[in-house]
C-alpha cells in the first residue's frame, strides 16, 4: 500500500525528508499491515513560516478466510444386507478460525465411491464473530454391497481455500459364504465391491438393469440418459414402489443436468399401486438452440425486470406415464405433480460469473400464459463453488433454466421450528411456523418484513392490512376471505396468518417438502 502526496502552489514541500517539485507526484510510502506509520510533510513559501503535517496511516490487517481442518472419517463397519438406517451418521462441525467472515459454506462429495455417500448442506451458510460454527452430516448410503467406500469431502466458502478430508465406510461380507480358498491374498490389498443378492425384483424393462447394475455397484439408483435407448428412463410402476421401500432416491443423468426424486416422489395418485403394466418415462435434455433463442425471446428479461440471462442453457424436462390395458391397448398421460419435489441440478461450470450474479441466481420454471408469452417462476436454489453447479427443487416438469434475479427473496421454514433462513441467513422467530387445517401459518411480521411488504394492525378490529408494491391485503383474525378456507389465527399473542396465501398475493413461489414438514418461499 502507499500514499501519494502532491504539492501544489509556489514553494517547496518535503516528504519524509525529500524535496518534491510542485506538480511532481511524492515517492512511494511504504506501510506495514497493523502498524502505524507516520508520515512528515513540510511545506515552505519564501517569505513566510514553514508548515509541517503529521499524517498517521495505519494499514489495515488484510482478513483471514480459515476454519478447523477436519481429521478423515471412518464409519463403524456394516455387514452386508444391513438394515436401512442401521449404518452410522456422523455430525461434523464446521469452525470459523479466521478473522473474515464466511459466506456460502457448502459441502460437497468427490471421488469413485461419491455416490454411496449422502451428505446434508450446513444449516448456517454463513459465519463470523456471531456465528462462528456450523454442523452438517454424512453417512453412507442403504444397501452397499460387500466392499470398502471412501469419498472426498469438500468445505469450501467464499474467499476460502476447500478444505478436504476422506470419509469410508467399510461394508463386510455376510457370513456363511464361501471361503477364499488357499492362494496368497497379499493382506493389505482393499476389497472392491462384489456383487450382492439381486435389490431389484422383477424387472422387465433394459433401464432398470441399469438401475440394479447400479445399485449393486455403488448403492446409488441412477440411470445415465445417454446409455438410454431412447433418451428417456423407463421405469415400470413396480420398481418405482421397490425403490421407495428401499428408502433410495432415483437419479437421473443427463447431459449438463441431473435430477433426483426423493423415494416418495413418484408416489402420487397417478403412479402409486401400479404394476408391470405401467411405466414411467422420464426425460431430460437441452433444447435446440433456435428453441432456446425463441424461448427467452419471449421472455421478460433486462433492466425493466430485473431478471437476466447468465447464459446456461434451457432445459426440457417431460414424466409421462404409460398404461396398458387387458386388451393391449396403451395410453399416455404426463405426470402432472409429484408428491415430494424433485431436485434439478444444472451444470454452470463453462459460465464465468461474478459474485453478485451468483448471489442472484435462482432455478427459473419457464411457463407459457394464455397470450403465449413466457412467464418466469422463480424457484431460487444453492450454487456450489466446488463442483459450480446449481441445485433447485420444482414439483412439476415443464422448461428450466438458470436466471439472475435482483433482490430475490429466498425464505425457508420448518414446522414447529424457530430456526428460519431468509436469503442464506439464520433468523430465529418467537412463535415457529404451524400447520393449522393443513396449512402452513407463520407470525405476521415476519412474511411481511420478509417479502418487503409494510402493513398495519388494527387492534380494535384485529385487522392487518398488507401493500407490497400496488398489491394491498387486508386480513381479519377469524375471518376468511375468497380463496382463504383457514382465517388468521392468535398463538401466544402473535398473530399468525396463512403463509401460502399471503405468498402467492404478492406474487411469491410456495413449496411444501411433506417429507422434512419444511417450506420454502422465492420472490
């Protein structure tokens, strides 16, 4: 660092001790981080009194981006055919050490065995002198066969060099198997899976000995599009009911996109109880680049919104499912809703973003109105600076891409929890979200200060009146209103009003997970 001083008018200046021309720019002053430095200037003019500055510069100490290194984990050893939820979950503890704040702390799993690992995102996505830790954990997943798993884990945060450790889980082989038999094993050579008893029964269709194969192999359910037929996964209703008795997520791999449902997901109304006779297919994949340039086209996008182009590409995801009757004729009808969403992860790694605009972004649901113009759903989501994807949920299928939205609010609840997050950061509320008649009611001052709306309370009336923007709403404890079935409510002397409802009137996206009894909220 150094501090430039510059004369000016007649006479002659001297800066620590060496004369500088008028108009002449003064040397280089050297400072050292942490210590005051003083710095001599005297000016003189012929005829009067020389003047002498004292100018005191102390240069800041530049921050510090660290955390408590995490020793490699290993997990108790499992036999093979353990039952699900009987392998070992490990808590691990995220410690700020530095003197910077941490931003967007994340986790992330690498390596061969990556996916017979689960690993839970840190609660608290940001640490400093407040907050200085966090927790998240790992486990391995259900169903591994005989063998050793090791992963690598990464914590990273921004400004932050990753820091990694290993975890293994080492699955034995059930007893009662044959031996090895005589031959030199060598001792300390690390067994490779081995195939185990079939997972999946029944299967009648090539992409689910896909899924058995990968199963078998790594404990994950996944099918790669590309080594598809056809380009879609077909999925018989029968081993989508195994799977989600087996509690295993089904993972579908597609070219700069992959998505996971959760093992109730495909549990709707539509598919749950259907056999052989039925198939799912599901598809994902890029659409052309016409397509794309039509598509955003039609699409509100610049500085009259807020909402710009980061420059991924536009997806097209499609779940359809396929019935064929006694007689052998078949239908097709699409899979409109799915009981639990779905997470859609984007591969951002060939964009070079800023920042800010990773700050901003948010999965994007791309709907078309009655006038054919393209209406953004805005979905929010999590970037992940190791791997540089981009991760959201929707709970139906339709175009996607990545956006970048101004002041976009991302808010996330749990029933019965006083833990809340609003745009990354942890708020804690008096009175936890709860469900009431099924559904969802949240203190009033909170959605409102959330969502940027102001509003007034009537004490006399127990009225609440709510404007955010031109959109005004007025709410009366015990009254309903058109489209309300449930009216606001007192708990503890708060007063809590239906969270979807007030949401969607100004203009927000509302997602219920059933499976953590969490909600999310994006504006």
């Amino acid at each position: 660092i150094s501090t430039t001083v510059i004369p000016t008018g007649a006479g002659t200046i001297t800066v620590e001790g060496t004369v500088v021309a008028s108009g002449a720019v003064s040397g280089a002053i050297d400072f050292s981080a942490g210590v005051e430095k003083t710095v001599t200037v005297i000016a003189t003019e012929t005829g009067k009194t020389p003047k002498t500055y004292i100018i005191k510069v102390t240069r800041a100490v530049a921050p510090t981006y660290t955390i408590t290194a995490i020793a490699d984990q290993t997990m108790t050893a499992v036999t093979a055919g353990y039952g699900a939820g009987t392998q070992e979950t490990k808590t691990l503890t995220i410690t700020r050490t530095g003197t910077g704040d941490l931003s967007s702390v994340a986790t992330a799993l690498s390596g061969a065995n990556a996916g017979s690992f689960t690993i839970t995102q840190p609660l608290i996505t940001t640490l400093n002198d407040g907050t200085s830790s966090t927790t998240f954990t790992i486990k391995a997943n259900n169903g591994l066969a005989a063998g050793n798993y090791t992963a690598t884990v990464t914590v990273s945060a921004t400004n932050m060099t990753n820091v990694t450790f290993t975890v293994t889980q080492v699955v034995n082989a059930a007893s009662g198997g044959g031996g090895s038999g005589g031959g030199d094993s060598g001792g300390d050579s690390t067994p490779s899976p081995t195939p185990a008893a079939t997972i999946l029964n029944d299967i009648t269709t090539p992409d689910e000995q896909k899924l058995e194969t990968s199963l078998q192999q790594t404990g994950e359910a996944k099918i790669e599009l590309a080594s598809t037929a056809t380009g879609q996964a077909n999925i018989t209703g029968n081993v989508i009911g195994q799977l989600s008795q087996l509690q295993k997520p089904l993972n579908i791999a597609g070219q700069g996109v992959s998505l996971q449902f959760a093992p109730e997901s495909l549990q709707t109304s539509q598919i749950s109880g259907q056999n052989n006779n039925a198939t799912v297919q599901i598809g994902a994949a890029a659409v052309t680049t016409q397509e794309q340039q039509e598509i955003l086209a039609a699409t509100p996008l610049g500085q009259s919104t807020g909402v710009f182009q980061v420059g991924g590409q536009v997806f097209n995801f499609t779940a359809q499912l396929s019935t064929t009757s006694s007689s052998g004729s078949t239908s097709t009808e699409s899979i409109t809703s799915f009981a639990e969403p779905v997470a859609v992860t984007i591969d951002l790694s060939g964009l070079s973003l800023t920042p800010e605009q990773i700050s901003q972004l948010t999965g994007t649901r791309l709907e078309k109105n009655e006038q054919g113009e393209i209406v953004p759903v805005f979905l929010g989501g999590t970037y992940d600076p190791v791997n540089k994807t981009f991760t959201f949920y929707t709970d139906k299928f339709s175009l996607y891409t990545v956006l970048q939205k101004d002041g976009i609010v991302i808010m996330n609840l749990t029933i019965g929890n006083t833990i809340t997050k609003l745009n990354g950061a942890v708020k804690t509320i008096d009175v936890p979200p709860s469900l009431i008649n099924n559904r969802t009611f949240v203190p009033l001052r909170f959605i409102g200060e959330a969502l940027g709306a102001s509003f007034d309370w009537n004490d006399k009336t127990k009225t609440v009146t709510f404007q955010c923007g031109a959109e005004k709403l007025a709410l009366t404890v015990g009254t309903t209103i058109p489209g309300m079935d449930t009216p606001p409510t007192i708990v503890n002397g708060r007063t809590m009003v239906p969270l979807r409802y007030i949401s969607e009137t100004f203009g927000a996206q509302v997602m219920w997970f059933p499976a953590s009894r969490s909600v999310s909220v994006v504006k």
